[in-house]
C-alpha cells in the first residue's frame, strides 16, 4: 500500500507532503518493520516517512499499546523500576536508566520526582556517552578496543569536564 502512496502523482509534487489519512500514515510507519525482529528509532521513523517527530511519536506510541509493536528496552525498564524507585528515595536525587547506542546514551527512564524536571535529560532521549557522568559510567567498563570502535573519530569536548 505505501508503494501505492509513493506513486500516486499527488505526493510526487511534494514528497514532504501529509498523507491524508491516519491509516495512510500508520501503513508507512508499519512498513519499515519488514521483519519481526526491525530496530529503529524514533527519528529513523520521522526521516524515512518524512512525517513530523510528533506524528510519528503519538502513532508509534499507539502501536505499541495495541501491541503491534514493542519497545526494545521494555523488559529491562520494567525490571529496573523498583530499584530506580528506591535509589532516588533513599539518596534524593534524580536517577537515570540507560544503554549505550554507539557513542551516545539512550535514556530508558528517568526517576526523581519534582527535581527531575530540573535536568535536562528526558526519557527517550540521547547524549553523548563521554559528555555525562552516566555514559562515562558505562565506558569506563568498556576496553579499549570497544571505545575505538565507538568513537571513530576525537571524541569533542563540549565542557571543561568532557573527556576528550
């Protein structure tokens, strides 16, 4: 269906054009997961749709409340919940979950009540792994070998306290 939209000579003129309908919009996200096991993320989704981050968010969003299709990270979000929970009440402050993806951080969730809002973090989002005392965290345990592989090129420092 979505090779159908992509030929159909009102959306050749404006390629960034809106698909007029919601279900025209879903069919497009839905065929970038061609097989069971397709990671991508959000902004993979939005460029390669050309539908806007928002869009793309709340349609996404949908589908995986309905359950046709799933969060990577779900699982680990979900085991590590309680323990987030019980870090940021017993030390006060706002406690992140992550993963490294390349050389950034992807955060899975983000714990501590009203000062998290303080942070500039957000669930969802992304920094560079060597830029935040997490990412550093999670490098330090990597060897050499996984650093080099990460970070293909000088890694930039961006404050007085970036490891460059």
């Amino acid at each position: 269906m979505t090779s159908a939209l992509r030929l159909d000579p009102r959306y050749e003129a404006d390629r960034h054009a809106l698909p007029p309908s919601m279900m025209e919009r879903v069919t497009l996200i839905m065929d970038l997961f061609e097989r069971p096991q397709t990671h991508l993320t959000l902004e993979v989704v939005s460029r390669r749709t050309h539908l806007p981050r928002s869009t793309t968010h709340r349609i996404l969003d949908q589908l995986v409340r309905l359950d046709w299709l799933h969060h990577r990270h779900s699982t680990l979000r979900a085991a590590a919940a309680p323990q987030l929970l019980d870090l940021a009440v017993r030390t006060k402050m706002v406690v992140h979950l992550a993963v490294l993806d390349g050389p950034e951080i992807y955060y899975l969730d983000k714990v501590g009540g009203r000062a998290a809002v303080d942070i500039p973090s957000r669930v969802g989002g992304r920094a560079v792994a060597h830029c935040t005392g997490l990412g550093k965290a999670m490098l330090a345990w990597l060897s050499p070998e996984e650093i080099d592989a990460r970070y293909q090129k000088a890694m930039e420092c961006r404050t007085s306290h970036s490891i460059g």
